[in-house]
C-alpha cells in the first residue's frame, strides 16, 4: 500500500511540474525579473519614465501637474490588454533632506519602481500613488539607466514613454544623448509627451529631438484630456485621437 502511494505521489508531482514547465514556455507567467521567462516574438516592451521633479508640483485648473499625470497613467494602462508589456521610472521623486540623510545625488535620484512584466497595471498604479514631486530633472542618466538595465533579458521591440514637464537640469542634453544611443545601435524609440511646455521652447526642441532621432514621436499635451489623447494614442487604445504631434 505505501508502494502505491509512493507511485502516485511521484507521478501526481511529475505530471504537475510538466505542466508548470509548459505554461512557462507560454511567456505568460509574471516574475519580478522579466529576463527569468521568454517574450513571445513581436511583442513590445514599453517603460515609462515619469517626471517627478519639483516643477511637476505646479498645477493646472488647480491640479497639480504629477496628480494629472498619475490619473491619465492609471487610467490609459487601464484599458491595455494585461499581456502588454510596461514597467515604471521616475525620476526627482528624491531630495532635500532624503539626500544628506542617504547620500543620494538628486541627478542620479531615477528608480525602476516597477520592473517591465506582463499583467502591471495595479502594480504601477500603487506605485504611482505614493510619489510626490520634490527634486530634480535627470533625464539623460533616467535613459541612461533604463537602457542598461530595465530592458535586460527582454526580447522584442523596446520603447521608452518619456513625460517631461521641463529640461534636463543635471548633465547633458537629451537631444545629444539620444544622437549617442543611434550611434551605438541602441535599438531602444522614445516617445515624448512634453507636459505643459509651450512656455518653455528650448525644453521642446531638445525633447522633440531625442524622440525624432530615435523614430519616436513627440506630444505636446497641455491639459489632461491632451495627455489623455496622447497617451492613448501611444498605446493604441483609441481611433479616435486628437492629440498634438509635432513632426520634422
């Protein structure tokens, strides 16, 4: 009789990680690090970077800049299919007092709160809702770090969403920086949405250049129903979109 409990446990147990080991192959099984399962073939990985810098303290129609930010996010990733692929950066969400306390560098104050997976919406929604603007704009050191890093293990194509409501205010020029990544073959677009930046035209240009140059496409979004339109159409949940590009 143990015999035959003993068979049976081990062929249950067999029987059980083949099919663990299957559903694996499918590429749907959801990890902390995206490079631990296969993407299927064609799939997009996408990563946010979010601009969470003093300036995004700011509001419009009395809501603040990172408040509208966080509610269109939270609402667009809504309506995707839960296999789509999306993580979250911030950066700026780091100053002040956090920095002498740690020694953290505001121009290096950008973090993958939620690595690139399948299946992120709730996810990237709480982590959205625990972030305040506080510190500074390190852009070109968030691509930076989202190229070396966020995309590891991850096949397919990769896209950054970048929002920014200024410049770069640390080292370099997202512009040139975004020459750079052409250069060295970085097979990385990145779309813009430049949040609330018409009186700022030299922000713009550098924005719009690093998504041109890296076959991206550059939103202006002045209000949130423009950056509802433009985040929609970045994900393709809508036909019918009215948002602002601006083109060569």
């Amino acid at each position: 009789m143990k015999k035959i409990v003993l068979y049976l446990t081990i062929l249950l147990l067999g029987i059980f990680l083949s099919a663990q080991k299957s559903f694996c192959r499918q590429g749907y099984n959801v990890y902390e690090n995206p490079g631990q399962y296969k993407v299927p073939a064609g799939r997009e990985n996408i990563l946010i970077i979010l601009d969470c810098s003093l300036s995004m303290e700011d509001e419009i129609d009395g809501i603040r800049k990172l408040d509208i930010a966080k509610d269109v996010i939270t609402k667009v990733l809504g309506q995707i299919p839960g296999n789509v692929m999306v993580g979250l950066r911030v950066y700026g969400h780091k100053a002040g007092l956090v920095n002498s306390l740690f020694g953290v560098d505001e121009c290096e104050a950008s973090e993958l709160l939620v690595p690139i997976n399948p299946n992120n919406h709730h996810r990237i929604a709480a982590a959205l809702s625990k972030l305040s603007p506080v510190g500074m704009t390190p852009i070109c050191y968030s691509i930076d770090q989202s190229v070396r890093y966020d995309f590891t293990g991850l096949s397919g194509k990769k896209r950054i969403i970048l929002v920014s409501d200024g410049m770069e205010n640390c080292n370099g020029s997202p512009c040139e920086f975004a020459v750079e990544l052409v250069k060295k073959n970085v097979d990385v677009s990145i779309d813009v949405i430049g949040f609330d930046l018409l009186s700022n035209p030299s922000a713009m240009k550098h924005l719009r250049c690093a998504a041109l140059v890296t076959k991206g496409k550059f939103y202006t979004a002045d209000n949130p129903e423009e950056f509802l339109r433009s985040l929609q159409q970045i994900f393709s949940v809508t036909k019918d979109v009215q948002g602002t590009i601006l083109k060569k």
